[in-house]
C-alpha cells in the first residue's frame, strides 16, 4: 500500500520531501502501516501565515466576486480531473470504503459549484428609510482572514465547504487539517495551487495549510488577525476554541458532535427506515458527526424492526476499504477502539443487552483497529447514550407516544440531525414544527446523516450553533454593512429629532 500511496501523492502533486522529512507520523488505519512523515509547523510559523493570509486577502478583497469565482471554478475542475486519485488517499487515509471516498471528493466538487453561482450573488437588502430622499441598504463584505479546523472524519469536504465559501466572499484561509490526515490534506492544497496557476493573477498565501496538534489551533483561536474560526470536531475541542476566540471578540463557526436519533413511527416503511438506520448507523464506520447513534423505535414495531435490524448488522462486511464489497472499514485509531470498548461495557451496565462488537481482522491486520458494529438493546436512555462515542454502536429504544419519542430525542446535549420515518404526515409535521425536533436537520423518511450541500449544515446545544455548506450559510464568512444614502438637499434626523443651530 505504501507504493500505492506514493503514486497517489506524486499524481497529485506532491514533492516527496513534503511527506518524508518531517516529525509528524502519518499512519494509514488500513493496516496501521506508516505511509509518511510531515513537517510539523509551530505557532510562530502560524503567525507568519496569518500575517501572509492577511495581506494576502487585502489585495483578494478588491477583486471582483465573480472573478473570485473563477479561481474556485478552476479548482473544482481540478478537484473534477483529479477525483479518484484524492478519494482513494482520503480511503487510504482515513479509512474510508471507496464509495463514500468518491463521495467526500464529490462534496468537495458540489460546494465549489455552489459557492461559483454565488459569487454573481452575494446580495444584500434595500430597506425603506423613514426620511425623504434617503435610501437604505445593506452590503456584504469581505471578512479578513479565515482560519479552518478540520477533523479526520471529513479531511477534506469540511475543509472545502468552508474555503470555497470564504474565498469567494473575498476572503484568505489558513488550514489546521487534524493531525491524524495531513496528507489528503497537502493533496488538496497542491490541487489548490494548480488552479491558483492556472488562475494567473491571485495573490500568494490565499490559501495556506500548517500540520500540528491543539496548540497549533490555539495559535490560530488567539490571533486577532484571524476575523472567523471556523472548527469542525468534538464538543472538547469547540469548547478548548470557542471561549479563546470569544474572549478577543473573533467570529466563531462551530460544528462539534452530534447524538443524532431516528425515530422510527408505526405507520413507517420499514424497508426505507433499515436502510436508513443501517447506513446512518454503520455508514463511516459510525465516525460521521451525523451518524445514527440512537433509534427511537414504537413499541408495536419494536420486535419486529429490532429482528430484521439485527439480522442486517450481523450480515455487514467489515473489511479493507479498498476491496470491494467491503461496508465498513476500520476505526481510525486504538483510542476510537477503546473508546467503543468502554462505551458498550458501560452500555452493559446501565442495563443493556449488546450485540456484537469487539475487535474484527485482528490476524490479517494487526496493527489496525477495526470494530464489528454494535446494537445495544437499552431499557431506557442511559448516561452512556447522552454521550457521542464516534463509532458503530447503535442504541435501541421504545417509546409509546410520539410526544414521549420527540422528548426522548431532544434529551441530549448535542442537536445537530434528526430523522423521522412516518406516513403519518401529521407526525412528520409535528417533527418538524416548534415543538418537535431541536435539531439544526430534522429530516422525514431518510437518515440522519449524508446530507447534500444546499443545505445549511449544522446544529444546536453542544454541537455548536454554526451553519456551513449551503442556503445562506456564506454570510458568516462576509461582513454586513448598513448604508443610509442622503440624496436630498436637506438633513432631516431620524426618530423626528430636532437639532436646529
Ligand atoms: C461530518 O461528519 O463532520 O451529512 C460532516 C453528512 C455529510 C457531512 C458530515 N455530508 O453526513
């Protein structure tokens, strides 16, 4: 795989120094082998970048928007011609099945299509003044400098919702890839620079991508120069970042975990919600932030759902993502393994009746963690089942009314997805209406997770507030001004002030 990989990364791009001179090790969780060893930046070297981004987006700015587009239309092109080499290093990478690889790269191409058309938009109001021969209006403007906090999970579409938005705003980026996927993420940065050639005329360090751990991020969370930080991952990092940034009055963007649940109603297909459950559950190896962590279930349909559920799991293929046929891959490290190990023993505890589980492959890859996925059958909504363990352990419930069901799936710190299957179009409304689901996505008779791009994404509570990708998400990435334009030959006051010298 090694051979594989260096092929993949010289088509791509990169110089061989760039991923075997360096102190960072990179490990693919296929096999556990070592496929490179990154250079590790410092946070003075991210002060350098933001100082470069910044000045770098002073000369951006002035562009106009559509020709920003341009650039990010040449990078979607490249991302087009280059598709299946980035996805099968994401699927060396990080471990994913070579469709859901494709998919990433697919994201990747959809947000920069997206974020093209906007840039002949990026619209603001006009709004009617109160005084004669005044006009109001609103624009929207560049930001500054971006920073990006990406997680190993998505390595490279979270990067590009964020920096396709941000640049056609006008804006720079500066990249803190999660130190566990540094090299698809140096691919998309080459692919970057080749359009940014091809391009002509854009100015250097409009985008720029530094490898290392939190301190790294830290650096970047504390520079005032940095106007948003946008960071993807776990609640525990948002809450290392978020409090940083505030406390220097930056914008934040945060997009942290999910404890996402399908409620599964008595009028529901059934064949539609398994198939739902089983890729929302076990898709990603359960390492999407919109898996399917829990499934809500009613009691007439209980038995027979939890039946065929428990069939379908049993029967999935765990295996290296780069053979066909296989629907899980592996874990992403040790720690996600034992992480999963502790989850299903407390779910043990707490009353629940577990199946499968455990360690898969062990003999033919002995260095890679990959995990048979789990069900766990719970009496009730436990402490183990508030948490989000990022790995394929779906938790079973019961519940009678829909009330109790929307009660259920709302009783837990995070709000980022949300899936009801019903024919009941009362219930689906009632799921999506004020009192139903306090998700940021609450879907009808598709799963929690796989979401397409037009849609802003994000959630409530714990997983942060912030909205990315698409609908009109991209002003979090433009500054809004307000002008009041006097056109007559007077100056009346507002509100009917009276100031007269
Ligand atoms: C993530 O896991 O951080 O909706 C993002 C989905 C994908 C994105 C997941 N489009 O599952």
């Amino acid at each position: 795989m090694n051979e594989t990989c260096k092929n993949l990364l010289t088509t791509l791009g990169i110089a061989g120094a760039s991923y075997t001179e360096g102190t960072l090790p990179v490990h693919s969780p296929i096999d556990g082998a070592r496929i490179g060893l990154v250079q590790e930046a410092s946070a003075a070297a991210m002060h350098v970048a933001v100082g470069c981004a910044l000045q770098a987006q002073q000369e951006w700015r002035h562009l106009p928007a559509p020709r920003r587009g341009e650039l990010v239309r040449l990078f979607g092109a490249e991302l087009r011609a280059h598709k299946s080499e980035l996805a099968a290093l994401v699927a060396i990478e990080a471990g994913k099945v070579t469709s859901e690889g494709l998919g990433e790269v697919q994201e990747m191409i959809d947000i920069c299509d997206f974020a093209v058309g906007l840039s002949r938009q990026l619209h603001g109001l006009t709004i009617a003044s109160e005084r004669p021969g005044h006009r109001m209006m609103e624009q929207w403007l560049p930001l500054g400098v971006v920073g990006i906090i990406s997680a190993f999970n998505f390595p490279v579409a979270v990067w590009a919702w964020n920096a396709a938005l941000a640049l056609v705003c006008g804006n720079s980026c500066v990249w803190k890839p999660s130190e566990k996927t540094p090299l698809t993420a140096l691919a998309t940065q080459a692919l970057f620079e080749r359009a940014v050639a091809k391009f002509g005329s854009a100015p250097a360090h409009l985008s720029q991508v530094l490898n290392g751990g939190a301190a790294l991020g830290e650096a970047m969370a504390d520079d005032a120069r940095v106007a948003l930080v946008s960071a993807t991952g776990s609640t525990r990092m948002g809450r290392a970042v978020g409090p940083r940034v505030a406390a220097r009055f930056g914008r934040c963007l945060l997009e942290l975990g999910g404890n996402n649940a399908i409620i599964v109603a008595p009028s529901a297909d059934l064949d539609l919600a398994l198939r739902g459950i089983l890729f929302g559950a076990y898709g990603t190896a359960g390492q999407r932030c919109t898996t399917t962590r829990r499934v809500i279930i009613h009691a007439s349909i209980h038995a027979e759902l939890l039946a065929r559920l428990e069939r379908a799991r049993a029967s999935l293929l765990v295996g290296n993502p780069l053979e066909a046929g296989a629907l899980i891959g592996p874990l992403i490290d040790g720690a996600a393994f034992a992480a999963m190990e502790s989850a299903l023993a407390a779910a043990r505890e707490q009353g629940g009746e577990v199946h499968g589980g455990g360690r898969a492959l062990a003999q033919a890859y002995p260095q890679a963690w990959y995990a048979r996925p789990a069900l766990a059958v719970m009496p009730a909504q436990t402490a183990v089942v508030k948490q989000e363990t990022f790995a394929p352990i779906l938790y079973v419930l019961k519940y009678q009314s829909l009330e109790e069901a929307i009660a259920l799936q709302n009783d837990v710190p995070q709000g980022l997805s949300s899936a009801i299957f019903t024919n009941d179009l009362r219930e689906a409304e009632i799921f999506m209406a004020a009192g139903g689901s306090d998700c940021g996505i609450a879907n009808v008779n598709i799963g929690t997770s796989g979401a397409e791009i037009g849609g802003a994404f994000g959630g409530e509570k714990e997983t942060g507030g912030g909205r990315e990708s698409g609908s009109d998400a991209w002003r979090a990435y433009m500054r809004r001004t307000t002008n009041t334009i006097n056109y007559s030959r007077d100056l009346p006051l507002a509100q009917g002030v009276r100031f007269d010298v």
